[in-house]
C-alpha cells in the first residue's frame, strides 16, 4: 500500500514538472515573439522622411543609440553633423533629455561652423521626440540673417533720430544765436549763412528719406521705359559740376551714344548723381573722376570710377546699407546723408539691374551699375523673326 502511495506521488510530481516546463516554453516564446514585434526603432515613420525634405531648417533625426537617421543638407552645410553623429554637445544632451521624459525644447546656441561668412552662427532650435518610438527630431534653424536686420533696423532708427536731431539744433541754437547778436550785422551775416547750410542738410535728408521710402520694396517695373544713357549722365554730371570745379576735379564721360536702356530716367539721373557726387566728394583736389559706359549684350554697363581715398575691405559689403560709412567724420563734412548709395541699390533692384563696387585703399574706387539693355530687349528673337515674315 506504501508502496503505490510513493509511485502515485511520483507520478503527480512528475506531471507538475511537466505543466511547468511546457508554461515555460510557452512565456518564452510569448515573450520572444513581443521581442520580434517591438524592435529598436532604426526606420522613419511613413510620411517622416517626406515631411524633413520640405522643412527649410537643418533637420536631423537621432535613433535611440543616438546615432544620425536622417539628416538635411543644411545639417551637413553647416557641420551640425559628420557621417552619423551630432557633433554639438548642447544639441545632443537636450535630445537625451528630450527622449528620456517626451518634453519639447526649445534653446538658442551659437555655433562655429565651417562655412563662409561670420564665425559663428546663431541657430533657434526646436527639439521634441517622435511619437514613442525612442526617435528624437531636431530642428535648427539660422537666425543669422534675422538678427543681421535687426540690427540694421536698430542702427536705421538710432542713426535717423541723430541726422534729424543735429540740425535741428543747430538751428534751434543758430537762431538763439542770431537774437542775441541782432546788432551786430556781420555775426548775424555768419550765423544766418549756417542756418542756410543746415537747413539744406535737413532737406537732403528728408528728401533723401523721401526717395528711399518710395522705391524701397517696390515691385520692379512692369513697363519701362526708354531712356538714353546720355541724357542720365549729362544730368548727374551738371548736378555736381560746380562742387568739382570748387576741387578742380575733372569729370570724364565716354561711350554714352546711342546707349539706351529700359528704366525711370528720373530714378536713374538719382542714381549716377548720387555715384558721380559720392566720387567728387571723396576724390582728393585735381584728380578726375570718370564715367564710361558699354553695351555688351543684354546688358549696358555704367561704371563710375574715382581717384579717391578708397573703401577698406571689411567695409565693402556694407556700404549700401542705410546710414552706414566708413568715415562719418568726412562725411558729415561733405554734407553726405549716408543714405546715398542705398538709394542707388533699391534704383536697381526696381531696374531688374544691379550695382557693384571695386576699390583697394589709396587706388579709388569703381562703382558700376548693370541694367537691361533695350536695344537688345526690343530686338526680336529668331522665330519671332519668322512668325513676322509669314505674317506678312
């Protein structure tokens, strides 16, 4: 009887093992196959890839490991990242915390980048995972240029409020001046000739705030019209004729006949004037200043060249920004807004032309504007040529 209880016991201890190791294979292979179906995350999301491609920003997209997915050109450009790795430290532990805890970021970073331009570059960026699959999106986006014309809109309204303001109490005082002198008639004679001078800086900044304002965004002309390059130099080169007399600089024009352009002969005698003034202004006395021009093309070309002190090179890609000079000490001599040669830029961007500048310190320097050549514009092509001969 002992005997069968033993064999009985044994029989249900070994059917016990038996159930468990059969419910163990079970789990593990329940449990490799959620493995199979939840793998680490190493492939986009559909649409993803679509969606990066379009984005303007430096995109990049990190998988769990950390490592690259996917990255834009502007990523690479700009040297965020090399072959499969994030190479900004501030950028790589905001996507770990980011991963870690879902939150989106948001920062501002300065990075050296190996590009052309400024050493460093200044980037808004947006970080924020991509669903719960352990894949973090970064967004940078270069604030560079924003920041540049914000400066420049800053520096527009500090320096506005300064050319305004200095004549303004020049006169203010002058006029003071004048009453307390009223009985003596030559300080009256010196100081009424002051108020003259200032007032005609007051107009030329007002006038030239005037002209900038209403070209400035314009859209480029839908019909312009013919206008001979002889008539815009003769017309620039009487304006400033007697300050160069006064500094016995001799102005030279050559090629202008028969050069005709498409435009606004009015924005375009602006323009040269501006050029021609700026060469007089800045040329030392008995040099001479020259004005040629040449049609080549779809083009003609203007070029205004001088004998003057010259433009620095770090200050060449400035120049045509509004108030800016080089020396505004000499300018403010001259009588010079410092609103000229933006004028000149905005006349040729309204043109569908352009305005370049050549100079070296203590060689002059060489303006040229380029404008659409009418003589070719009206010219007919090929097969306008034959549709015309069959016509008739």
């Amino acid at each position: 009887m002992q005997g069968e209880l033993l064999a009985a016991i044994a029989g249900l201890v070994g059917l016990v093992t038996g159930v468990a190791a059969g419910l163990a294979f079970r789990i593990s292979e329940s449990g490799g196959a959620r493995a199979q179906d939840q793998p680490c995350q190493t492939e986009l999301p559909a649409g993803i890839a679509e969606v990066l491609a379009a984005l303007p920003s430096s995109a990049v997209v990190l998988d769990p490991a950390d490592r690259v997915l996917r990255a834009s050109s502007a990523a690479r450009a700009y040297g965020i990242v090399r072959g499969e790795e994030l190479v900004i430290g501030d950028l790589l532990a905001l996507a770990r915390q980011v991963r870690r805890d879902g939150v989106i970021r948001e920062t501002e970073i300065e990075v050296a980048v190996r590009k052309f331009g400024p050493d460093s570059t200044s980037f808004a960026v947006r970080v924020a995972p991509l669903g719960g699959t352990g894949l973090v999106l970064v967004l940078a986006e270069d604030q560079t240029e924003r920041r540049r014309v914000e400066a420049v809109r800053r520096d527009f309204v500090a320096n506005i409020s300064h050319e305004l303001k200095t004549p303004v109490g020049a006169l203010s005082l002058l006029a003071e001046t004048i009453a307390d002198a009223s009985d003596d008639p030559e300080a009256v004679r010196r100081f009424t000739g002051r108020m003259q001078q200032e007032s005609a800086r007051l107009t030329s900044v007002i006038q030239d705030l005037i002209t900038l304002s209403r070209i400035q965004g314009a859209e480029p002309m839908a019909e312009p019209d013919r206008v001979p390059i002889e008539v815009v130099v003769d017309e620039a080169i009487d304006a400033v004729r007697t300050a160069a007399e006064t500094k016995e600089i001799e102005l030279v024009a050559s090629g202008t006949e028969g050069a005709v352009v498409l435009g606004d002969e009015s924005l375009l005698v602006t323009a040269m004037r501006n050029l021609v003034a700026n060469a007089v202004a800045y040329s030392p006395e008995r040099t001479r200043v020259s004005i040629a021009v040449e049609a080549s093309g779809e083009t003609v070309e203007i070029s205004v060249a001088d004998q003057g002190i010259g433009i620095p090179a770090q200050d060449l890609e400035r120049i045509f920004e509004r108030f800016y000079r080089v020396d505004a000490a000499r300018s403010r001599a001259t009588g010079g807004t410092g609103l000229g040669l933006a004028i000149v830029k905005h006349i040729m961007t309204h043109h569908r032309g352009e305005v370049t500048v050549w100079s070296k310190e203590g060689s002059g320097s060489t303006f040229t504007l380029r404008l659409p050549n009418a003589q070719t514009r009206e010219r007919p092509s090929p097969g306008e040529r034959s549709n015309q001969e069959a016509a008739q």
